[in-house]
C-alpha cells in the first residue's frame, strides 16, 4: 500500500495532538500547545514515528475491509518507504481463513440414543417407587446384604474422633459401601446386640481408623404388594398397574429424546468436522485457545477463584492447562471452515434483513439484561436501554458487520445441516427425522425466524 503525503500530513497532525496530551510544556495547559512548539522542541521525526505507528493499521483495515481479506491473525508489517519523509508505503502479509470445499455435507449420518425404553427401565423405576414407600421390619436374623441395619458408629484416629465417623441410631443399607472398603463386610452375619470393631480406611481419605460398631436392630425392607388397587391408592392420576407403566414409558423416553437434542449440535458438528481435510490452522487454534481460557478464567472470576491458584493447587502447570483445550479448539476451528463452506455452497449467507434481525435480537437481549439488573439491586434510577441505531454503529465503529453476517450464516448453515442429516439408532436404523429435531423444518422456520444466534455452534467446547 502506499500513503498519499498529503494524507499522511493528516496523520502527523493527529500524532502532534496525542503527543500534546502526554507531555507538559511551560506556559501552556497540558494537550493545548501548538503543532509549531512541539515540532520545535520534540522535533518532525517524533511525530512521524507515532504517525506511522498510529496510521498504518488504520490504513490497513481499510483496505482489509475494502478488499474482504478474511485475515485471520495479526499481519505482519514491513514500512518500505516515506519512514523519514514524502509518501508513505508499507507491505503487509496477511494470513488468510482457509476456504474448504466440502464433500458429503448434505448427506452426513449421525448416530443418536439409545431412545427405546425397556421394560427393565421401567420395572427399575417402579421397583424404587415401591422401595420409597416399603417398611422397614425387624427380621430376627444375622444381617445379610440388602438389609438395613441401625448402628452407633465411632471412627477415631489416636482416640480423636473422625469428622463425619460419629453418629447414633444410623440405619444403613448394607451394600451401599459408603463407609470404607470392609465395613459392609464387617456387619454381614451380625445381629442385635453385636459389636464390632475393627481398623479400615474410610473412604476419600489415606489414613487408616479404628472403627468401633454397635448394631442395635436388623431390619427389611418390606416392598407393598404391587396391584392396580395400590396403585389407585398411591399413584396420583393413574389407577392400573399398565396406566403407570405406560406413563413412565412415556416419561422416560421425552428425557432420552430430550437428552438427544441437546446433544444433537455437537454429534452434527463431529461429524461436520470429519469432512474438513485440511490442517487447522495453528492462528486459528492459537486464538481458539486464548478464547477457551479466557470463558475459564472469567467462571473462575464469578465464583470468586483465582485460576492460577487452582491450577497450583491441583499440582497441574499453567502450559498443560491449555494444551488440554487443543482438541476442542482444533474441531472449532474445523466447525467453523466447514460452516463457512456449507453456506458457500447452499447459498445461505446472511442477508441485510438477517443483519437487521439480529441486531434487534442483541438490543431487545441488553436492554432485558439492564431491567433485569435493575429490578434485581433495587435501584429506583432508570437503567440506559440502548437503539439499534446505536448497536450498528458501535459495529461498524469496529468492522465488525462482516463477522456478524458470517455468525448469522454460520448459525443458518447449521439450522440447514440439522434439519438434513441422516440420523440413526445405535443399531444403524434409520430414525425419523423431524421426530429426532422435535419440530420440522417448516415449523423451525415459522416459530423461530427471529431466533437468537449465540455465535457460538459447539457448545460443548
């Protein structure tokens, strides 16, 4: 690129100006001393060196913008020319976002499930219902496993009671295995009256302790007899045994559907991720990386941690940390080229109206957060709602239109992707398709042509 000198006098001009506001100057208030004075006490060659430092990325992302260059990391800039005087020229070396072509995109499998409940799944959900409301009998037998005893326990160290090894009159399920690895052990085949002691390590500790057990009552747990009559009496709104069952059928399947559509963007971002057959590149990463920590640290700052104490106090160094997100930055970076390729492809770019709809999204999403913030510290002053007026332009102020246009294909191309996918069960038979998305694409469209893009696809990540 080369600098008109007649521009680049503009850019001198505005480095006099930031020079004037950082330096003090006798006789005159601090940022008001004349181009002419500065020039003669600081010199042409100061001034020029903040304009070229100033200038030139301005000069660039102008031309970046002008151009559409996709960069995707810091440009590297050599001054060739106007360092001392006239025309300014540069050369600039910009990498650029890799563009794929994508083979397969629109007939992808995806593997979903299991969905099918089994009568096992249902009986295990029955069996605890009758479980919870069953009474607990004294049996008149030596403890065995699945029944329930009632103890005093002491655990001591050095005769130092263990915090958490003291209770009276605890009834305990044996074969829970909760207390240490021998104590379910000890009390099978004790009766009333029996005590036990005995030296074990309790568990989520390192140190052995001296258990002393007094078993005061073995008990059963007695199961109700399972007829429609209990069920009528026990179980709102159902009256037969099959009703019940049918209704935790039911139950249980919308939870596992519901479990696969929240998982279903990153099963179709895996598989997306295959067809990229390029490396990622490693800027990409790099940045992918810095996001990764970034949202950490932030968790970190809203639960009141500090990362690097964490960090010190898991024994783990601050480089493998963040190596430990490479992966995940890797199938980001993949996402994202092969997002840009799907809307290539099917023609999904985001037009002026998309634009428009998604600033509307971020204004009506702030302003609800600035109410929202309002109410919740109680303040009586009103809190500053934002325009779309002025959401666009704090946009453009940062070129920053031509990346949200991207994220609205982006999220255009996956909403495609989705309601397109071949999905399957675990066992390779097919699955309908609006019945795995919950809705048809049509429906997608009609009840949420103003969804939100939250610009972020793999959610896992």
């Amino acid at each position: 690129m080369e600098i008109d000198e007649t521009d680049f006098d503009q850019e001198i001009e505005l480095a006099f100006k930031k020079i004037a506001r950082e330096i003090r100057l006798p006789g005159f208030r601090q940022g008001k001393a004349p181009r002419k004075v500065l020039e003669a006490r600081i010199g042409l060659d100061a001034a020029r060196g903040q304009a070229l430092q100033d200038g030139i990325p301005s000069y660039l992302a102008r031309a970046v913008r002008e151009n559409n260059v996709d960069i995707v990391a810091t440009p590297e800039i050599e001054i060739t020319g106007g360092q001392d005087s006239g025309p300014v020229s540069f050369k600039a070396t910009c990498e650029v976002r890799p563009v794929v072509t994508l083979s397969g995109h629109d007939s992808l499998r995806v593997e979903v499930g299991p969905v099918d409940v089994a009568d096992s799944d249902v009986d295990d959900v029955v069996k605890a219902e009758l479980r919870r409301q069953g009474t607990l009998t004294d049996t008149g037998r030596p403890a065995a496993e699945g029944d329930f005893v009632v103890v005093d326990l002491v655990g001591s160290r050095d005769g130092v009671p263990v915090a958490g090894l003291a209770v009276d009159d605890w009834s305990y399920e044996i074969g829970k295995k909760w207390v240490s690895p021998s104590f379910d052990e000890q009390l099978t085949g004790s009766a009333p009256g029996t005590e036990l002691t005995f030296t074990d390590t309790p568990n989520g500790t390192e140190e052995p302790a001296d258990f002393v057990v007094k078993v005061t009552s073995v008990q059963e747990l007695v199961l109700p007899t399972l007829d429609d009559a209990w069920v009528a009496a026990n179980v709102e709104n159902y009256d037969t045994i099959a009703a019940w069952r049918q209704s935790i059928t039911d139950r249980l399947s919308e939870a596992r559907w519901n479990e696969v559509r929240n998982g279903l963007v990153a099963k179709v971002t895996d598989a997306l991720a295959e067809l990229v057959d390029v490396e990622a590149p490693e800027s990409m990463v790099a940045a992918e990386l810095q996001r990764s920590v970034q949202n950490v640290v932030r968790q970190f700052s809203m639960q009141g941690m500090d990362l690097s104490q964490w960090l010190q106090a898991t024994g783990q160094e601050p480089d493998s940390f963040v190596e430990s997100f490479r992966p995940q930055a890797i199938k980001s970076v993949k996402v994202d080229l092969a997002l840009r390729a799907v809307v290539a492809a099917e023609g999904l770019a985001a037009d002026d109206d998309d634009v428009e709809r998604e600033l509307a999204g971020i204004v009506d999403r702030t302003n609800e957060n600035a109410i929202r913030q309002q109410i919740m510290s109680g303040s009586k002053k009103k809190p500053r709602l934002v325009t779309v007026d002025q959401v666009r332009a704090a946009y453009m102020a940062n070129d920053a239109l031509v990346d949200l246009a991207a994220e609205i294909g982006k999220s255009k191309a996956l909403d495609w992707l989705i309601h397109r996918v071949n999905y399957v069960d675990p066992s390779g038979a097919p699955l309908d398709r609006d019945t795995v998305v919950g809705h048809s694409e049509a429906d997608h469209h009609h009840d949420h042509g103003d969804h939100d893009h939250d610009h972020d696809h793999d959610q896992e990540s």
